[in-house]
C-alpha cells in the first residue's frame, strides 16, 4: 500500500485489482486524482470526459441494483453495448488472449474448474460491488465525435490508474458495468449525448486475497512495434 515513486513503478505495479478492503478513501483525495487525470491529453483540448463517484449509501443503492439485474439475467446472455463488440465478435488474436486471461484468472489465481459454472458466476457477480472497493466511478464521454472521444477517454482513464497508483491505491477498470447501462443511467445524471465507456473501482487492495495474485502477461515489443530509419 505504499505510494510508488515513479511512472515506471506505477506501470509495473498497476494491475486491475479484484479484491479491496474497507478501508475509506477521502473525497478530497479523489478530487486529487480526478485533478490529476484532467491533464490528460485530448482532442483540441475537448476533454469530452465526465465522472460519477460513488461513495457510502449511493454505492450501495447503486450495487443492489446492479446485484437484482444480474440475477434477473443470470449473467450468461450478452450485455447491450454501447461500443463493444458481444463476446462472440472478438477476431484472433484476441479472442485467444481473452480466454488465456479468463483461464489463469478463474483456474489459476482462484482455482475454479471449467466446470464450475456457479463458482466463476459468484466471482463474476463481485464485478457490480466492484470488489468491494469503497470507492465506485462511472466514466463516460461525449458521442459527438464518439470514435475520438474514446481516444481521449483512455487516456483520461490510464492517468486515473496511474495517479492512484501515486497515493498508493489500486484500480480496475470495468466493462462489465456496460452491460446494464439502463441501471447506470436511472441512478446517474448521465447526459443523453454521453456513453458510458466503463466503470472504475478504487481503493486499498486487499493483499492477502488470493486473486492478488493474479497479474496478465505483455505480448513483447517485436510482436506490436515496427520500426523504420
């Protein structure tokens, strides 16, 4: 839980976390962040982004709702997306890092077998309390032009993680949070021209759990990067 002291230890020590104790974290302390996040780049200076944060009873309110839609849907049939592809659109190589990620998270790091349809379904449904963080945020953007705004939303959105790396916090970002925007919008002020681009959980990672453990791979440089002279 110690602060980080440069970008390159806050990028090495990132990782979306899935288990967060109680501890509170200080509005004052998220203002700083978010403060910190605005300096993000964007497009012409547009900064389309806007952030609902959740703390207390509003969170709460927010997760019950969230909890009833999951179990009405029973989290097996794909979500309404705004702007990402259903599960079963994801080309190769994508879809293959997609199930290497779900394997190490669900059989490694918590031990769940393939057949455990009702263990990974209960880890799954910790998504909408958002692990347990005491600290909820809701990202979305301006649609007009939604394709750049996006852009600008990532960057906003990696600047976030990064600053709460800083302080010594921990974040995962949620896409999850997507398939019920319709709960979203009747709790949020969610303007009628913005998308919701994910949801963002904040806090103090709880160490000891066994899903901290758990940390993704890179595909290396020569994979992604061409380079000319």
């Amino acid at each position: 839980m110690q602060p980080v002291a440069t970008i390159e230890e806050a990028l090495l020590t990132r990782h979306s976390c899935r288990a967060f104790l109680s501890r509170p974290v200080s509005r004052e302390q998220v203002e700083r962040l978010l403060e910190l996040a605005a300096r993000s780049a964007s497009n012409s200076n547009s900064q389309p982004w806007q952030v609902h944060v959740l703390t207390g009873a509003a969170k709460r309110t927010l997760t019950e709702e969230l909890l009833c839609a999951h179990e009405i849907r029973r989290g097996d049939e794909p979500g309404e997306f705004d702007y990402q592809p259903r599960p079963d659109g994801w080309p190769e190589p994508f879809r293959s890092r997609r199930r290497r990620f779900g394997e190490s998270l669900y059989q490694g790091a918590l031990g769940l077998a393939a057949e455990d349809t009702e263990g990974r379904r209960r880890q799954h449904r910790r998504n909408y309390d958002f692990f347990g963080a005491p600290v909820a945020i809701i990202l979305t953007v301006s649609s007009d032009p939604l394709q750049g705004a996006l852009v600008d939303a990532g960057l906003f959105l990696q600047a976030l993680m990064l600053a709460a790396r800083g302080d010594g916090l921990h974040t995962c970002p949620q896409a999850s949070l997507i398939d019920f925007h319709q709960v979203l919008r009747r709790h949020l002020t969610i303007p009628d021209t913005h998308v919701i681009v994910c949801g963002v959980a904040l806090g103090y990672a709880d160490e000891l759990h066994p899903v901290s453990a758990h940390h993704t791979t890179r595909e290396p440089v020569e994979s992604f990067a061409t380079f000319y002279s």
